[in-house]
C-alpha cells in the first residue's frame, strides 16, 4: 500500500463520480439556457455548504472518511458532487413533472434519501487494512444504544432528506430572485453564494435537530429517529400521490438527458454490483431495494411524460 491509503476499489468509485461530474457539466453547457448559473451552484454547493458541513461533523467526529483521491480537507471531493448531482438531475426531473414548486424540495429530500440507500450502507462495509491502521471508506462513530441500519445511524437518512431538500430550496429561492430581477448579471453570480451560506445556515440550526430527532422532546440516538425518517418519508410520497398524481408538462429524452438517467438510475445499480463484487450479502437486499425504488421513480415520471406525448423540456 505504500505509506498513504490507496485502495483500488475506492478509487474505482471515485472515478466514476468524477466521469459523472464531468458528463453532467458537458450536459449543462450544452443543455442549460444560463448554464454559467448552473455551474456556479454547483461550485458553491460543493464548496460553501456540503463540503463545509462534511468537515465539520468530521472535526465533532461524528463519522470519518478514508483517504481519497481528491479531498476538500478531511472530506473527499466526490461526496459533495454526488449530492449536487442529484439535486440537480431531480430537479432537472420535476421540470417535466405538474407539481408545485414548493413541493420539489420535499420531491429532491426523498431522492436524496433513496439515493443515499443504496450508497451509505456499502461505504461502511468497504473497511480494509493499511499501513494506516484499518480504517472504512466511510465510518461513523455511534454509541452501543443508537439506533441504526448497518452501522449507520437512522438519522443520516433523515439527513440526506434536509441536505438535498435545503440545497434545493435555495437553489429554485436563487433562481427566481434570478428570474424576478430579469437574469440581472450582478443577481446571476451573486445568488448563487447568497443562497448556498444560507442553505448551509438553515442547516445547522435547531431546525434540523427537531427534524432529525425531535428535540429538545427527544435525544440523538432514539427511537423518535425512526418516527422522524417514517414521516419525512411520507411527506413527499403523498405530495406526489395527492398533488402530482402523474400530470405532465414535458418529458426527458432517454438519448439528450442520458446524464440524468445515469445519475439516478445508474449509480445506484453501480452500488449494486460493487456490493456483489465485494461479498457484502447482509446489505443486498437494502442496495436492490434502493436502486429499484430510484429506478421506479425515474422511469415511472419519464413514462408518464411519453404517454402524454409533451414535448422534450
């Protein structure tokens, strides 16, 4: 191993987020009306809010990452552009979905949790021995009573659902100041910073604590993580059972919107394979489980939008 951490399999993984990272700015540049916009959300999501939030529950060690092949201090680069990628590939989704804007957050929270199924339990299980000591290529440090799923604690669903659903509700609060202020150049590369310390801000507040566990009710660490993961759950599933109910207003193209599907689709049925690669059957049924959810999703909307016979947006 050398005297630094390199582990194949991580760096295949790694790459492969990366090639993503790369397909999708190629995709918004071509595809995106203002995509200098796009790109900069991009930037200040990864850089001043999920990258700044990642280092900071590793500083408060609530959980570590092994050594990657980019790292934004003690967190690698690829985790904030995973997030950033679905954010931005469902919202890209909700275009072509009749549903009220201040839904979509809700709508992204859930993909974020999904996605992060099929990711997370697989990052914990991947631990290996190296000069370094054993470590995982991602490890949270839980107390024998918390509640958890594979060693990871029920509240980093939760998470998930806030992270991306407050990335996301400022990012669409950003574009309609954008919009409103009729695409004022000064407003395009202002917002973008403006809203992302302010996603980052809502974040770290008591909010998210209440929303997480219900305290001050409850402690991290018990059963009211269950409720709270059950509830924001259900939330946006029956925002999309009563206030969608499958209406269209356009549809994805399979071939030009190639990168959304891969995104969505793609990734977690690559979390698949690396989980049959590596033997790890107690989490395979929860892998499988997650992909084909995200698979459903994504296809049940692009269905709807091809029977419909809307154009592609």
């Amino acid at each position: 191993m050398g005297d630094f951490t390199f582990v194949p399999i991580w760096v295949a993984q790694d790459v492969i987020v990366l090639v993503a990272a790369v397909v999708m700015l190629v995709f918004i540049l071509k595809h995106e009306e203002r995509p200098t916009q796009i790109l900069l959300e991009m930037v200040c999501f990864c850089l001043l809010d999920a990258a700044v939030y990642e280092n900071f529950a590793t500083l408060m060690g609530w959980y570590g990452y092994g050594r990657s092949l980019l790292m934004i201090f003690n967190v690698p680069l690829t985790v904030p552009i995973v997030e950033f990628l679905v954010i931005y590939s469902t919202l890209r989704m909700l275009q072509t979905m009749k549903i009220p804007t201040w839904c979509k957050p809700f709508i992204v929270g859930l993909a974020g949790m999904i996605f992060d199924f099929s990711m997370d339990p697989l990052a914990t299980m991947q631990v290996v021995a190296t000069r370094e000591g054993t470590i995982g290529r991602w490890s949270w440090f839980i107390g024998p009573h918390d509640v958890h799923i594979f060693t990871d604690p029920v509240y980093n669903y939760t998470g998930w659902i806030l992270l991306c659903g407050y990335g996301a509700a400022f990012i669409l609060i950003g574009r309609y100041w954008h919009r409103k202020s009729g695409y004022n150049k000064t407003v395009g590369y202002v917002y973008p910073v403006v809203c992302m310390i302010g996603a980052l801000a809502v974040l770290v507040t008591p909010i998210s604590k209440f929303l997480l566990w219900l305290e001050p009710v409850f402690a991290k660490g018990s059963n009211a993580e269950w409720v709270m993961l059950a509830a924001l759950t259900a939330v946006p599933v029956l925002m999309l059972a009563i206030l969608w109910r499958g209406k269209m207003t356009g549809t994805l193209s399979l071939k030009r919107d190639l990168p959304i599907f891969a995104v969505l689709v793609g990734l977690p049925l690559m979390e698949v394979i690396f989980t049959i690669a590596g033997g790890y059957r107690d989490i395979l049924g929860l892998e499988i489980g997650a992909a084909v959810v995200m698979a459903l999703l994504v296809f049940g909307a692009y269905a709807r939008g091809r029977r419909s016979g809307l154009r592609e947006v």
